[in-house]
C-alpha cells in the first residue's frame, strides 16, 4: 500500500507539506501542490479517510434520515444530495427512520454520534426539539427537507398552493366537475402532506364556487392507490367528473391506467393532473406541477456544507420555499360539451 511518505519523496518535499497540498488546507504553492498531485496519481496513492478524520476531526460524511428508501420522490431526493456530494468531496450515510421510539433514540444516541456524520440531513422527517438539542450539542448541523423544524433551516414546495395552482389550472379549462384523488388522511406523512394538498385542492374550488360533497377519494400515495381510487371514482358514468386532481405523480399514473381499462380517452373524457415531476409523467404524457426533487437534493447539501463552513447559527431556522412548475403536456384540455 503505498503511504504519504513515498508520495512526500517521489515529490521531494516534506510529509507534512505534502498532506497540506492533497487536503487543501494550509499554504502550499500551486507549483508544489501540483507537483505532489501529480506524484500522488503517479503512485496511485489514494488519502486515508481515517487519517484525515484525525486530523481534521472531520468524516467528509453526511447523513440522510429518511422515512422511505424505496419510493420514487425519496430516492430522487438521494441521487441529488450524493451528486452534490460527490462533488464535494463526501461521503453519503443512509438511515431509513420509522415513528417507532426505541429506533429513533438509538439513532440519535448511537449512529449519529458514534459514526461520526458531519452533518445531518431530514428528508420529510419531522425532528424533535429534544433530538435537535442532542445534534446541535454534539456540533453537528442539521437540515431539514419537506417542512418546517423549529430551529433548523429547511426547504420545502407549499404543498397547499401547489394543490391549489393544479386545480385553477383545470377551472381555467372550464372544468367543473373536479375529484381530488390522494393520500389517506388518517396515514399521514410528516408534514401533513395530504391534508394539506386536499386543503389547496378544496380553496382553488371554494374560490371559484364549485365545492361539492363527493370531492375526495384516499387510498395509499402510489400507483396502486390511484388506480383503485379511479376504479370507484369512474365507475358511475352519470356522476363521473371530468377531471381528476392527483395528489402525486404516481396516483396519477395509476388513474390514467383505470381510465384506459375503463375505456376513457384521456384528456377527452378525463384530464389529469399530478404533482411531482415524476420522469414516467412525460411517457404518460402527463400535466404535472414539478417540485424538482433531486435540486432538493442538492440545495440540502449546499446548505449542510455551507453550515459547515461555518455560516452556522445553531438558532437559524430560515425557511427556503421551492418554486414549483406546471409542466403541461397531452393529459388535460377543455372538456367536451
């Protein structure tokens, strides 16, 4: 294995000016760093994490508490919080996090302190006061991804506005007769995602003046889910509306499925619309509000990196609202008189 010191030999300099060149840190000429670099890729010598971990009493490693791994939104978040760093220079530790007491107290007693994470980054994970307290008391910054957290700084979509933009958007087609199809409001995200997005749903329709009854159906927050929600909202041809407000991409995909079985043409019997940004929607060709999930990604990193750099006060809990798009495409148009 070849070490620090052949690298300091082949380059004719010192051990320790030859760390300060590879890490960045400390003042070394351009000329000498370029040659140590150049002597370090000759001998494909690669640094000790742990060396520099000692030495810098820094992991180049950020963690990411997540609820889900295997979800299209969460893992579109991942990929681009580890391009970003990736970029940067670090490591990426994934911790999938449940409600369950004795899991999160092992996790912000044990992982995250023992591990040696930099940084930690919540996605849609709520964090409470006490476990904000034991991070920040360790030096450890925290961002937080999907709402707000009391003294950490976030960033997160309004979620009721974006709701209620796709709605105005099929009113302004002349849609009157609008479903909402979304998450089940007694399984509720951190957050308060669902509610929140039928709240935005049900404003843009008082606002216009075509609240109803029937308005909602819930089932889970997936393709499955749309598609068994869609089967009940279409099954009655004489009640049947003409559009359909999905609460995500992928509940809208599985509308779209049902409504083909069903013999539908959509936008022509039935326009729908998603949120998210989901890459499917384009294959679908669906209208969805595109929240940009891997660009949360990576504003998360820049603002754990920044934290890190020292643009940190422990009592900063700046929010950061995200612009949301609406990305039109062949799945709504006016309805047919």
């Amino acid at each position: 294995m070849i070490t620090l010191n052949e690298v300091a030999r082949l380059a004719g300099v010192s051990k320790s000016t030859a760390s300060r060149a590879l890490s960045g840190r400390g003042s070394v000429s351009a000329a000498t760093q370029s040659r140590v670099s150049a002597a370090a890729t000759e001998l494909g010598f690669v640094a000790s994490s742990a060396a520099e971990s000692l030495a810098t009493g820094r992991s180049r490693n950020v963690a990411v508490v997540t609820p889900f791994i295997n979800r299209w939104f969460y893992s579109e978040v991942i990929d681009g919080v580890e391009s970003a760093l990736i970029g940067a220079g670090y490591d990426l530790t994934l911790y999938r996090l449940t409600d369950n007491v004795d899991q999160r107290k092992q996790l912000f007693d044990y992982f995250l302190v023992r591990k040696g994470v930099d940084a930690v980054i919540a996605l849609t994970l709520f964090i409470s006061d006490d476990e904000v307290r034991r991070l920040r008391k360790l030096g450890k910054p925290v961002v937080g991804v999907g709402g707000l957290i009391p003294h950490v700084p976030t960033l997160s979509i309004d979620d009721v506005v974006t709701a209620r933009r796709a709605t105005e958007h099929l009113i302004e087609l002349g849609h009157r007769r609008i479903v909402h199809v979304g998450g089940d409001q007694e399984r509720q995200l951190d957050f308060e995602v669902h509610s929140n997005r039928l709240k935005g749903f049900r404003i843009a329709l008082a606002d216009a003046g075509l609240s109803q009854d029937d308005d909602f159906y819930a089932d889970d927050f997936d393709v499955p889910g749309g598609y068994r929600s869609a089967q009940k909202v279409l099954a009655n041809a004489s009640n049947r509306p003409t559009a359909i407000v999905a609460g995500s991409d992928e509940i809208a995909l599985g509308v779209i499925m049902a409504a083909r079985e069903l013999g539908l043409d959509v936008p022509r019997d039935l326009s729908v619309i998603g949120i998210d940004g989901h890459p499917l929607g384009e294959t679908f060709g669906l209208t969805t509000m595109n929240q940009h999930p891997a660009n949360q990604g990576s504003l998360a990193v820049a603002q754990a990196l920044a934290q890190l750099g020292g643009a940190w006060d422990d009592t900063d809990d700046t929010h950061l609202e995200l612009q949301v798009d609406l990305t039109l495409r062949s799945s709504t148009a006016p309805p047919v008189a």
